[in-house]
C-alpha cells in the first residue's frame, strides 16, 4: 500500500486555503456589490475565484460509478507467502516468507453504489497485490463459477439485472428470461438462490478466481490453475428474510461491519490456496478447463495451500483508496499468464478500458493504482499526468538514453503450430447433458434437507413474480433437467405445472 502520508491532509493545525493553495478567510463567504445600505446585498462577483471553483469542483465531484460492481467496501492488508510453491511458479511475491502489501474491494455486481449489501447477488472479491514486480490483481468472486462462459452474452446478461427501460424498475421476467434461454447458468442460478447467495458480511465469505490461468516456474514448465481464498472465519450466510429485513434497517452493514472489526484489531484473514491441472489432466477432462460454469472437483485436484491474506488497515478516505481503486484481471506478473478461456480474454480488455473512461488514461498515477516499483516506458502525456510524465528521457526506444530490459520466464501463449491448420470461425458452446451433472450433484450432494427447502423458497418468491407464465415453465423446464423434485417443488409452489 502506498505510504499514508500521500492521502493525509497533513497537521491537524493546517491553514484553509483555495485550491491553488492561497490562504482564504472564511469557507462561507462569497464577494457581492454593496450599495452600503442595510440589509440590501448586490449580485455575486465572477471575480470571486473561491467561491466559483467551489461550485465548478461541487458540480464534478462525483465520478462515473462501475456498470457492474458499484456498491462496496474494502481495506488494506498483506498477503504473507507460507508455503514453496516454487516448483509451479516463479512468481516473486510467492517465495516462501515474503510479505506483499494489498488492497482489498469486496461488491455486489447488480446493483447501484447505494443498494443493500444484503441484495441476493454474487460478490465480488478484488485483491491488489503490490509486488516487486509489478501490481497483481486478484478480480474474483465469491462463487467458483458464473452464469456464462460466452463473452458475448455478458453484456446482455448484466442488462437483465438493471432496470426496465421503459419503467426503470427491476424486472422479474428480465431476470429468468435471459437464465431460462440460456441453461448453462443453472449452476450459478442454484448458488445463487442457495444460502451462498447472501454471505454475512465480507469476511465470512470465499473468494475464488473462477478462471483458469497458467503458473509458469522458473524451468519454462507451466500448469493450469485456479486460484481459492478460504475464509478462516468459515463461510456465513443470511437467510431471505434477514437480508431484506437488514436490507431496509441497515443497508451498508457488510462495510460497517468491516470497519470496526479492523479498528477493534479483530483483522479478517483467508487462506490463499490453488489447484493445478496439467495440459494432459486437462485434455482427459470430461469439460473444458476453460469454461467458467464448471467447477474442478476437490477430489481430483486437491487445494494447494499458498499463504495467508489479512486485511487490517482500514481507510483514511474512501473515495481515494476504495472508489478509485482499479483492478484488472490483465494486471499480471512474471510467472503467471492467462488461459485462453474466452470470457478471461474478453476481460483482459474489458476492464481496463473501463478504468480509463471512469477514471482517465492514467488511471495507474493514481497512488492507490500506482505500483510501488519505478514505472518506465513510452506512455506519456493525457489528462491527469501527475508523476512528472518521467522526466526528460526520451519516449521512443531510444540509444542515446536506453532503458534496461528484464527477460521474462518462458511464456507459454499459444504457438504458430497450434493453429497452422486452424480457420477463422464463429463459436457459440450448446449446452448438453453434461452442463447439469455438477447442478445435480450440488442438489443430491451438498444441500441438506433445510438448504433445499430454503433454495426452493427463495426461487419460488422471485420466479413467482414473474408476469410472463412462459418465462416460469422455460426455466422450470431447466430445474427439471437438473432434478424433477426441484421443478415439482417450485411449480407447485408457483401453482404453475412443471
């Protein structure tokens, strides 16, 4: 984390001053015309630049909220590698006994950044790791898998969790029309309506990477992996009823609740874990290691513990550490590399484009952004350059003032020879019967009778609302392929036949 200092104001016995840091008398008081007589003040000055900047500031001080993502809270902490991993990944920051600075943001995905943190919805789980080499960032969430592994659908499908264009409302039919179309995301759908769908607070919560990256060591040999964060606080959920209930008395109780745990020293930690697969494990592999509905199963591919992450600074001010805090899943680091899963290489761009339009080009001059170690290149110039545009060197590849060149491990993208017989096409995944193995087992295997009783409440009173009848036998056509008891038991609940 960069040092408190940059975001302190400094001594409590500071001067008010303009924002060109003139001394100014009275925050209040504005320039006017007076004619002298009593209690008849004349128009305002446009020479008072105090008070017109405070206005001209006032009118930009919000900035764009995140499409998805808005609402959240987070802190700074360390992650301490406690285990060699060094036979997978030459990664620095994981040598065993190194500590690394972090920022954490966990956020619901649906909602506004003044929604409920007790909405029924995923979380995200961002982690900023500042490494000797570089910013890592962890963009997770609080569910191993996610509702897609299309690229393309990703905007459609975010649209359905916003408002109705016409009535700006959320919608219920937007909602199960777009999962009942789209069947692959019946394993998210069931987590989601399950007791997982309302963590209690962000420390008792997992965080998981979902996609799979691959771990390059120092010899060139490289696995796929995953990435776990295991709460030590084991995971908690609220039921329906107290997220709603919470959700009207107080909405911003995960934030509040993570605040003072941390000022009361009682810092939350998670254990940082992997598991790998090898390129021939993944070509035997009844799924694709790339697609992100899928989970790979504890008993074939064991967690690897890593390290220890835990949160224990809390902000000095939300807005510089929290609101302008940009994560990306392309902010990476020698020794680890993406997959050629789709909706990570959809990502890969997708979010820092969004950083630049949110925050501006030089997102990453923000201190919060900035990494710890010296920056240099050939990006020069745009809106808000404040780290002094990197001098007088030239910006060009240049002999007469060179920089020094690193050599990476051996990276392990795709090779000529993998496509030299390959064409260019269009791809969309069908879902099969394979796509329901994992919901069915998640039903048959790890809900127990209350889970059950409480995920079919849960579907029903949202499914319920939905207007369209179609919609409701569409999506229990999708339950019924996962288990009849759960289309039996929703539709009659419903009073809709499955």
């Amino acid at each position: 984390m960069p040092s408190a200092s940059v975001w302190k104001a400094g001594p409590e016995n500071v001067t008010y001053t303009t924002s060109n840091g003139a001394p100014f008398p009275e925050p209040y008081q504005t320039q006017r015309v007076s004619n002298g007589k009593k209690n008849i003040g004349g128009p305002l000055l446009l020479q008072d630049f105090h008070h017109i900047d405070l206005l001209a500031h006032f009118d930009r001080e919000r900035i764009p909220e995140r499409v998805v993502h808005a609402k959240g809270g987070g802190a700074h902490g360390v992650f301490e590698a406690t285990h060699d991993v060094s036979d997978i990944c030459c990664a620095k920051f994981l040598e065993q006994g190194k500590k690394t600075p972090l920022t954490v943001r966990w956020s619901t995905v649906g909602g506004e950044s003044g929604s409920a943190d007790t909405a029924r919805d995923p979380r995200g789980f961002s982690v900023k790791l500042r490494t000797e080499e570089g910013n890592y960032d962890w963009v997770f969430n609080n569910t191993p898998i996610f509702f897609l592994r299309d690229p393309a659908k990703f905007p459609h499908f975010i649209h359905t969790q916003k408002r109705d264009p016409q009535t700006h409302l959320k919608d219920n039919d937007m909602f199960w029309d777009y999962l009942s179309q789209n069947p692959e995301s019946v394993h998210q759908v069931m987590i989601l309506m399950g007791d997982r769908g309302i963590p209690k607070g962000h420390r008792h919560q997992h965080g998981y990477s979902g996609h799979t990256f691959k771990l390059v060591n120092e010899q060139g040999n490289w696995v796929y992996a995953q990435w776990h964060l295991r709460s030590d606080s084991g995971f908690k959920h609220y039921t329906q009823e107290e997220g709603v209930k919470l959700a009207g008395e107080n909405p911003d109780i995960h934030n509040q609740e993570l605040f003072e745990q941390i000022e009361a020293g009682d810092f939350p930690t998670w254990t940082v874990s992997l598991q790998t697969m090898t390129q021939e494990q993944a070509e035997k592999w009844e799924h694709s290691v790339f697609d992100l509905t899928k989970v790979w199963p504890h008993s074939e591919y064991p967690l690897r513990p890593v390290g220890k992450l835990t949160v224990n600074k809390n902000p000095e001010n939300y807005f510089a550490e929290i609101e302008q805090v940009a994560f990306a899943p392309s902010h990476l680091v020698p020794g680890i590399e993406p997959s050629a899963d789709p909706v990570l290489q959809s990502r890969l761009f997708s979010y820092p484009d969004t950083h630049r339009h949110r925050l501006g080009v030089n997102y990453q001059q923000i201190p919060v952004n900035a990494p710890l170690v010296p920056v240099a290149n050939f990006q020069r110039d745009g809106a808000m350059t404040v780290n002094g545009n990197q001098g007088a060197r030239p910006n060009y590849q240049s002999t007469v003032v060179p920089l020094q060149y690193t050599k990476r491990p051996v990276v392990h993208s795709a090779t000529h020879d993998d496509f030299a017989a390959s064409s260019i096409g269009n791809f969309l995944s069908e879902v099969n019967d394979l796509d329901f193995v994992q919901p069915r087992a998640l039903w048959e295997k790890v809900f127990d009778d209350g889970a059950k009783e409480r995920f079919i409440n849960n579907v029903s009173g949202h499914l319920g609302g939905c207007k369209s009848k179609e919609i409701q036998l569409r999506q229990l056509a999708v339950f019924k392929r996962v288990h009849p008891d759960i289309a039996a038991r929703i539709g009659e609940k419903i009073g809709v036949s499955a």
